[in-house]
C-alpha cells in the first residue's frame, strides 16, 4: 500500500512537471536581441565573413611555403651492364662494370628564403587588415538592417495604437449619428478613413518582418531562430566630438587605411625578394664512382652565368609596385578623411531636423488633432478639418520616427568612417 502511494505521487508530479513545462513553452517569449548581441553574433556566423577568415590561415600556410629549403637530388647510374644473363656475377659486375652515386643539393644566394618569408609574412598582414575591413562593413551593414527592424517595429506600433484611436473615433460618431448628430454622409466618410489606418498597419507588419528577413541573412541564420525579435528603440544620442577628433580617431583606427600601409611595406618587401632573385644560385654535387676495381671521389659546383637574364624585368616592375602602393596609401588617406568628414556633416544635418521636430512641431501637431477632435465632436469643427489634422499628425509622427532613424543610420555612417563603435 505504500510502495503504491510512492508510485502514484511520483505519476502526479511528473504530470505536473509536464503541463508545468507544456505551460513554459505555450507563454515563452520569443528571443530578443541588441544592437551589440546582433554585431557579435553577425561576427561569429556570418558566412561571406567567414569564408574571408580563411584567407587569413591560407596566407600563414603561404608563409610555411615561402620558408622552406630547396630538396637535395639523389642520382644514381651503371655503365656496362652485360646483356647476358650468363655474364651477370659477381666479378663481372664488380670489375667491368662502371656506376655512379651523387647528391647534389641548390644553394640560395641573395638570401631568397628569408626574403621570400618575409614578403608572405608581410602579404599575411595585409590581408588580415583586409578582413578586418570586411568586418568594419559587416558592423555597418547589421547596423543599418537593425535600424531598419527599429523603424518598422515602431511605425507598426505607432500605426496600432493610431488604429486603435481612430476606432475609439468611428464608435463615437456611430453613437453621434444614431442620436442623429451627424449626418450618414459624415459618418460613412470617417468609416471610410478606417482603411488607410489599417493598411498602414498590415504595411507595418510586412516591412517589420522583411526588414528581420534582412537582418537575419547577416547574422547567418542558425545562429537566431525564426521568430526573433530585436530590443531597443530609435532615440537621438548627441556627438561630443568635433570633425578634427574624428579624423585623427580614423587614422588611427581604419582597417582599411591599414592595409594600404602594410601594402607599401609588402611591395618592399617584394622589391628585396625579387633583387634576391636576381642572384644565381650555386648547385654542388658530391659523386661516388666505381670503374673497375677503382672506388673515386668527385666534387661538381654549376652555376648559370648572368649574362642576359638578371631578373631585370621583375626587378623593375616590383620597383614601380613601390609607387603605386605609395599612391593607393596616400589615396586611402585622403578618402578616410573624406568619409569622416562627410558623415559628420550627415550626422549633423540630421541631428538638427530632430531638433526642429523635437523643439515643438510633435507637441503641435498632437495638440492640434486633440483639439480638432474635441471640436468636431461637439459640433465646432467640420469633418474635413478633423480629418485633415488627423492626417497631420500622422504624417508628422512617421516622419519623425524616419528623422530619428536616419539619424541613427547616419551615427553609424559615422562609426565606419572612423573604424570604431566606440562612440556614444
């Protein structure tokens, strides 16, 4: 009887953990990501980025190849073997009979393989700045595709709760007409303005999801489910920093300016590997000879005579490479400081229309549809001018959250032209 009480209170609490747990997923909300879990996780799944990572290990195993040393060559000859197979012993083969062993082995010069080394290691700087722009314009990119969610997850909920007003509006005018306040005309003109408020939300809707879509592809899609969302909201951030600030902050920090200068190190580096080549190289070979029952030793050294070919061309050419990686630095210097300073003065701009929206005309335009609702309401204002005020406001909000969105958007403009998120 107790061992059955045992077993029935241990089938009630598995019951219970099993509703309790079917109770957990049927309310568990869907997964919520920033702004900064959204870059880390774009930066860890991120395919197109990850196949460029590989350029990274691919030049280091460049490197390895670069440093190796040239393989020695084992030659071996016999002169004289007789075609007989009556004549194939001992003292025939021993004392007619002529063969050679030699190990040769290609002497460097110039010091090819350091420079060769130092070249690829010099290739594998560049390239690993080069990444790292890559992820500079991955950051942006999810900024921008995150922003974009922002916007449309808040002009969705601003279209709802616009929706839900203008309801609260038709019930009180179809309460007006059957007290026969207003006329059928009036009232079926504002049920008729019911529509553009619903298509503003299932438009809302579509754009929210297909801007999530969006963001999702660059995140890399197993790294969030399907039916995530994003946490934050679109807010205006000043900049304490000044144009000059910034550009110094650029040239210090902008990966791409980077590679440029490692570029011109590279072509140096190549200019050395190529005049290093331009030096022969020595070959010297170590014979053993047996001729009869004669056991000699021989030494070889060959090596080709520079009359014609000193590798003058590639010389040259890595040469002039000099100057235009010279050029491309100084080009990419100058263009860091023009994306600075053209996305400070984007900033900028966009940072005073918020202000001009922000300094009275949001307060202004609410104010003006409440007082043309109270107005109509109660006979002092025509349907045409409730409507036209309620338009107002509603241009006048959405165009208010696309003012603080592209604010945002130009705030990140900013970060990649400096090279770094670390900004307010």
């Amino acid at each position: 009887m107790f061992y059955r009480a045992v077993r029935l209170s241990a089938l009630l609490g598995a019951l219970v953990g099993v509703v309790a747990l079917a109770s957990g997923q049927a309310v568990q909300s869907p997964v919520r990501i920033t702004l900064d879990q959204a870059v880390q996780l774009a930066l860890a799944h991120n395919h197109a980025l990850l196949a460029e990572r590989t350029t990274i290990a691919q030049a280091k195993d460049a490197e390895v190849t670069a440093n190796l040393r040239p393989n020695p060559t084992l030659g071996v000859d016999y002169i004289g073997l007789p075609l007989r197979p009556s004549q194939f012993n001992w003292d025939n083969i021993t004392n007619t009979t002529e063969f050679d062993t030699g190990l040769s082995y290609l002497f460097e010069r110039g010091k090819k393989r350091q420079n060769r080394l130092a070249n690829a290691k010099d290739q594998t700087a560049v390239t690993t700045s080069t990444v790292a722009d890559n992820e500079r314009t991955l950051t942006f990119n999810v900024a921008t595709a995150f922003t974009n969610v922002l916007l449309a997850e808040s002009t969705l909920d601003f279209a709802n709760q616009d929706l839900k007003s203008f309801q609260n509006t038709i019930d009180i005018s179809e309460s007006q007409y059957k007290a026969g306040a207003i006329s059928e005309g009036d009232f079926l003109k504002i049920k008729l303005q019911l529509l553009q408020f619903q298509t503003d939300v299932t438009a809302a809707v579509l754009a929210k999801q297909q801007a999530l879509v969006s963001l999702r592809q660059l995140l890399g899609f197993e790294s969030v489910p399907l039916d995530y969302d994003v946490a934050g909201t679109l807010e205006y951030q000043k900049l304490p920093y000044n144009v000059e600030d910034l550009q110094a902050m650029a040239l210090k920090d902008r990966p791409d300016l980077r590679a440029a200068l490692q570029g011109v190190t590279q072509a140096q580096s190549a200019y050395k590997l190529q005049r290093a080549i331009g030096k022969v190289d020595v070959t010297g070979t170590l014979n053993y000879t047996h001729i009869a029952d004669q056991d000699t030793t021989s030494f070889f050294v060959s090596l080709p005579l520079p009359i014609f070919n000193r590798n003058q061309g590639q010389v040259a050419q890595a040469k002039d490479a000099i100057a235009q990686a010279q050029e491309t630095e100084r080009e990419s210097s100058e263009q860091v400081m023009s994306d600075v300073q053209s996305a400070f003065e984007s900033l900028r701009t966009n940072e005073q229309t918020v202000q001009i929206y922000q300094s009275g005309y949001l307060d202004q335009s609410k104010e003006s549809v409440d007082i043309s609702e109270y107005a109509y309401k109660r006979g002092a204002a025509s349907l045409l001018d409730f409507l036209d005020a309620e338009r107002s406001y509603r241009d006048t909000q959405l165009a208010y959250r696309q003012q603080l969105a592209s604010y945002m958007l130009a705030l990140e403009q900013l970060r990649e032209a400096v090279g770094t998120r670390n900004l307010p």
